[in-house]
C-alpha cells in the first residue's frame, strides 16, 4: 500500500512546497514594495543600483539585441522566400524584437548579471552577519537592501528594454540594407508605420515585470541564504534559476493578457 | 537590568541553549566564559532578536525583549560581532559613523566624521584607516573598527563577542582597558564573550560560565578562584582533565 501511495505523498510535499515558495515570495515582495512607498529612503543605494542595473547593463543588452536583430532579419528573409513574402523582413523585425525578443532577452540578461550579483551580494553579506549588523544598528535590511534595488529595476529595465528594441530593429535593418539588398529609407518606413503603441505599451511593461522579478528573485535568495560559500553558491544558483523561469512565464502570461486586449 | 529565564534555543537536532537564566545589573560588566560551540554568541543574538528562542524569557528592565519598540531598543545597544561584520561596500568611517548617518536625527557627515575618527583613536587605530575599505585591513584591526563602530554612538548597553581575539597582547591590553573604561566612566552595561583569561580579570564585575546550555557558575570576578565549581576550575587552568571534554 504504502509503494502505492509514495510517489502522491512526494507529489503533495512538492506542490506544497512549491505552493509555500510562492507564498512566501509573495509576502517578500509585498514587504518589499511597501518599503518602496515609506521613508527613508535610501538615496545613495538607490543611485548605485541604477547605475548597476541599468548603466552597467547596456552593453550586454546592446550585444544581444545587435546579433539578434540581424539574425532575425536573415531568418525571417529566409523564411519568408519560401512564399515570396521576402519584403516582410522590417515589419516582422520591428513586432518580433518590440514584443518579444526585446523584453525576453534583455529580461535574461538581467537574470545573469543582476539577479546573480544581487543574490551572491546579499547572501554573503548574510553569512558574515553583515545583516545581523544591520538589524543592530536599527535598519530595516529589507528597506537599506531590497527596496533600492527592485525599484531601480523597476524603473530602469524598461528602459533598458526600450535600448534593446531600438539597437535589435537596428541590427535587422543593419544586415537588410547592407547585404539583403533593402532600401534604407523604405525600410524605415515600413518598420515606423508597422509598429502600434500597444507594441511598445507592451514591450515596457514587460520589462518592468522582468526587472522586479530579477532583482526580488536576487534579494529573496540572498537573504534566505544557508551558511557559508556552499550557502552563498546555492542563493546564487537558485536567484538566477527562479528569476529566468519566473521571466519566461510572466511573458506568456503577459502576452496572453495582451493579445486579449 | 537585562534578565533572562529559561531561555532555549535548539537548530534541528543541536540543543544549543537548554534553559539560560541570568541576571545582568544595570552598569556592570558580565564577562561569559564556556567552551567553543556552547552557545555564547547564540545567547547575545537571542537578547538582541536576531535569534528567536523557543521557549523563556528576556526583559530588559523588566519589559519584555519581544514586545519592545524594536527601533527604540536597538538604539540602546551596541554589539561587536565575533567576524567583525563590517560592511565591505562603505569605507571604514562609514562604518564607524553608521548609525550616526542614519535616522532622523542623523548628524552632518562631517561631524559623524570626526567622530568616527575619535573613536577609531581610541581602539588604538590611526586617523589613516578611515578611508580604506575593511577588505583592506587586517583581522585584528577589522575587529577593533567593529568594536569603534558599537561604542560609536554611545549606546547603554553594548555586547562584545571576543573582543580580544586576533590582538597581540598589548593592543587587548589596549582594548580590555577601553571596556573597563567605558564600564566605569559612563555607566555602560557590558556583556563580552572572551576565551582570554587576561581579559576575564581586566573586564568582569561578574562571570558566568556556559556549559551543556546551561549557565554553570555565576558569580562575581573576584570569586572565579574560589568558585568550587569543576567546571570553571577546568577552564581557569586550561586542562584537558575534568568534567569539559576536549572533543566537542
Ligand atoms: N544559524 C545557525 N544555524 C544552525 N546552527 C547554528 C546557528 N548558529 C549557531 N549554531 C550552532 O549553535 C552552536 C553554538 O554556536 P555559537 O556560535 O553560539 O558558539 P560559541 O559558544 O559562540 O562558540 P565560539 O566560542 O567558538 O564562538 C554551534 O554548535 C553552532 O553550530
Ligand atoms: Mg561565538
């Protein structure tokens, strides 16, 4: 009876467990955010994560969006010989970019290399009692740590978005015109006539989504990390795991919302 | 008068803590003593609330630790972690001066400056250091920012975990006189945590001893020779024979 019953016992402990993580980083972010909107505010910590994530960020997303833009273009040429729809290429650039690739890619990004270097931050400022030492001296981690970061990348991943779309169209229109043979002017045209607000409505608001959820993802880890380097490693590892998966399914669930509209 | 009465503390399996009292007067200085691992630094945490015991008591004047306005009763205290806990983003003034930039009635950061500074002198550490960052610096001078950081401002009550430990002997000279100073001049409660006997005679108005989760011996410094107690006399004496085993 008992081997019957196992794998739904360890099913149950896996869907509460899962059901209590998401409980859990649900009242952190609530915690977070509401720390967001009370004073003090910490000016200087604020400044230092938008440079961080933001400033720091650009040329990651500036890469990325290049080489995907023009491989875009080529696919999308290739692809769209097949039934001579060859001159698609501007307008499919601009809607792929603006509202998926832009968000996604850069939202990946900022996984890597924020959502890790908050999470590795913070837990090893826990496990060397950097936190304990900041509780004594009567401020509020979650206010000095958490709060400057997730509304840096509130505010700026967006932003770092926006760059990404404009650099990825660029790159589509840099391999068209250089080598596919389309007009640069024409395609310009095309791209600008193509795009809708709702495009880049959508497109913002999904880095704004993306950025909270990579640095809340850093700074929960962080601050729940076990003891030590393994403790510190771990944080790491789980911060970027949960940021890049909660990124991909916040776009579906967000393309969905904005396909219904 | 800090009072604490069956307090206990276990993680998973590992009963640290297995019913503390004790009684720390207010201005004196209470020096524990007990083996590695026995639960020193866990029993500082717990008064101060970064650890949650699970089961007893601890007031502070006769006030309930866990009912306090949080804020309010950490701006009492001072604490020296055994690390040292420095924050390695700021530099070492930053560090001395941080409560003083913080709050509402924070001071300009030119006079939290200066402080830092007086401080710093006063553990025996020149002006220079302020502007390095704690990576920067030695163990030994790491711990004394952290101890120029708890007594920055001016706090009632201030724990100290080994304050002495990675000194050489005459900068702990240096260091127990500041505690016994700080003690008798301002009328500061004091709890340190310290292996070193030195220390123990220099500091303690009273001593007790943790052993097994418990408070084995208290008493005042004076008696520590006389106390009866195995398990202080195995300590005082550094034996590998008597009642503590050496394989903890
Ligand atoms: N956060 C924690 N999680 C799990 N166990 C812990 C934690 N903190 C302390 N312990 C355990 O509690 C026990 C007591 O630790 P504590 O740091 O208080 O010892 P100590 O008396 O200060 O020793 P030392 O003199 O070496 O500093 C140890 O066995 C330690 O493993
Ligand atoms: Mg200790």
């Amino acid at each position: 009876m008992s081997s019957l019953t196992a794998p739904l016992g360890a099913l149950g402990r896996a869907s509460l467990g899962g059901l209590g993580f998401v409980g859990r980083v649900t009242l952190f972010a609530l915690a977070a955010l509401s720390h967001v909107l009370r004073p003090p505010f910490y000016a200087r910590e604020f400044g230092q994560a938008l440079v961080n994530i933001g400033w720091l960020s650009l040329p990651v997303v500036g890469l990325t969006a290049i080489f995907t833009g023009g491989a875009l273009a080529l696919q999308i040429y290739a692809g769209g010989a097949r039934f001579n729809a060859e001159a698609v290429v501007p307008q499919i650039v601009a809607v792929g970019m603006v509202r998926e690739l832009g968000p996604v890619l850069v939202g990946l990004m900022i996984a890597a290399r924020v959502t890790s270097s908050i999470a590795a931050e913070i837990a090893t400022m826990k496990v060397t009692e950097q936190i304990d030492a900041l509780v004594t001296l009567s401020t509020d981690p979650l206010k000095y740590l958490v709060a400057p970061r997730v509304l840096a990348a509130l505010l700026v991943v967006p932003v770092l978005v926006a760059v990404g779309d404009l650099i990825g169209i660029f790159g589509g229109y840099a391999l068209a015109t250089g080598s596919l043979g389309f007009n640069a002017a024409a395609y310009l045209n095309n791209t600008i006539n193509f795009l809708e607000a709702t495009d880049i409505i959508s497109s913002l608001v999904k880095g704004c989504a993306f950025g909270g959820l990579a640095a809340l993802m850093g700074c929960y880890f962080g601050m729940h990390s076990g003891r030590g380097a393994q403790g510190v490693g771990r944080a790491t590892k789980y911060a970027v795991e949960a940021a890049a998966v909660l990124i991909l399914a916040a776009n579906f669930l967000l393309t969905g919302v904005f396909f219904s509209l | 008068m800090i009072r604490l009465r069956s307090v206990c503390k276990s993680f998973d399996d590992n009963h640290v803590l297995r019913g503390v009292d004790l009684d720390i007067p207010q201005g004196t200085s209470m020096v524990i003593i007990g083996g590695s691992g026995t639960g020193k630094s866990v029993l500082l945490k717990c008064i101060l609330g970064l650890v949650t015991p699970d089961a007893g008591q601890i007031t502070l004047d006769d006030e309930d630790v866990t009912r306090t306005e949080r804020d309010a009763f950490l701006a009492r205290f001072g604490m020296l972690f055994q690390g040292a806990a420095l924050f390695d983003s700021l530099p070492v003034w930053q560090n001395v001066a941080f409560r003083l930039l913080q709050g509402r009635d924070r001071m300009p950061a030119e006079a939290a400056r200066d402080r830092a500074i007086e401080k710093l002198r006063r553990v025996g550490l020149k002006s220079e250091v302020a502007d390095l960052f704690p990576a920067e610096l030695s163990g030994g001078m790491q711990k004394r920012v952290g101890l120029a950081r708890a007594i920055a401002a001016e706090p009632e009550i201030i724990f100290f975990d080994e304050p002495t430990t990675g000194l050489d002997p005459i900068m702990a000279g240096v260091i127990n006189d500041l505690i016994r100073e700080i003690v008798t001049e301002m009328g500061v409660t004091a709890m340190t945590i310290t292996h070193d006997m030195t220390s123990v005679r220099a500091i303690a108005d009273n001593v007790a001893m943790l052993h097994d989760g418990v408070i084995k011996w208290t008493g005042p410094a004076s008696e520590l020779d006389r106390s009866g107690d195995a398990h202080v006399r195995q300590f005082i004496t550094g034996s590998a024979e008597g009642p503590i085993e050496a394989v903890r």
